[in-house]
C-alpha cells in the first residue's frame, strides 16, 4: 500500500538541511500531516504536508502506476522590519521553503509499496493564510510510482 505523506515526512525529518531550517514540535521537527495542531503556537517554519490531491491509476498488462501530486504547505511567524503591512521580512521561511523544494528535486525517497520513477517538484510560491501574523509558501510534489 502506498504511503506517500508518511515517505515524505520520513524522508523529510530525516534529512538535516531542511530540519535545520524548522521550528520543533514535542522534539521532533515541526512537519505534521495535514493541519497543525492547535497547541503549537508558529514561530520558526513548520511544514504540513496535505493528502494527495491527484491519486491516478493506470495499468498494464504488467505493472501498476500511479501519478499522485500533493501539496507542502510552509508558514512561519512574520518579522515586521518596520510599521505598515509592507514591511516585513519572511527570510527564514524563504530559505526553508528553497530548502525544501530542492531536497525534494534531487530526493531518492524510498516510497513504501512501489518504486519512484519520477518525481516533478513546482515552487516555493507564495501561499495564502488567514492569519496576518503569519507568510505561507506552497511546494507542489508529483509523483509517478510503479507499485510493486
């Protein structure tokens, strides 16, 4: 069965570049599936990764493949440089989210269930969030895997 949150957030939290880049959460780092809890209050960067948003199928007379895209979600605490809403420096989610998305384009992630034949990384974009204290950024993942 295929698990692709659960290999991305181990192929993630183990990697040291990027978990030098996030907050920590209970001691681990700050990388949850899809929401963060409500007790972690977002200082540092924190990544969430949602479900599959395109889980496709197609067969052959020998093997299975699926081509499954997600999103990484990155928010952090906004830093205001000075007053007014222009103002403000988002330097270290930046740099997480860059992080992120280039561990991501030269990953080899062991996929539970399958065999990753190609993977398509887009982003870091810039990310919507309802709260004004904080900067998003979306890293969009894309997957071809041959089950096995």
């Amino acid at each position: 069965m295929l698990d692709p949150i659960g290999d991305l957030y181990q192929y993630l939290s183990h990697d040291p570049d990027v978990t030098n880049r996030l907050g920590v959460y209970t001691g681990s780092p700050a990388i949850f599936a899809g929401k963060i809890p409500p007790d972690h209050d977002i200082t540092d960067p924190v990544v969430v990764l949602d479900y599959p948003l395109v889980n496709l199928r197609t067969q052959t007379s020998s093997s299975i493949n699926r081509d499954i895209q997600t999103t990484l979600r990155v928010y952090a605490q906004v830093q205001f440089t000075q007053d007014g809403a222009s103002f403000y420096n988002t330097e270290d989610l930046q740099q997480a989210s860059e992080t992120i998305a280039a561990s991501l384009i030269t990953a080899r992630i062991a996929v539970t269930g399958g065999i990753l034949r190609g993977a398509d990384v887009q982003g870091p974009i810039h990310g919507p969030t309802e709260n004004t204290s904080l900067a998003g950024r979306l890293i969009t993942v894309r997957w071809r895997v041959e089950e096995v």
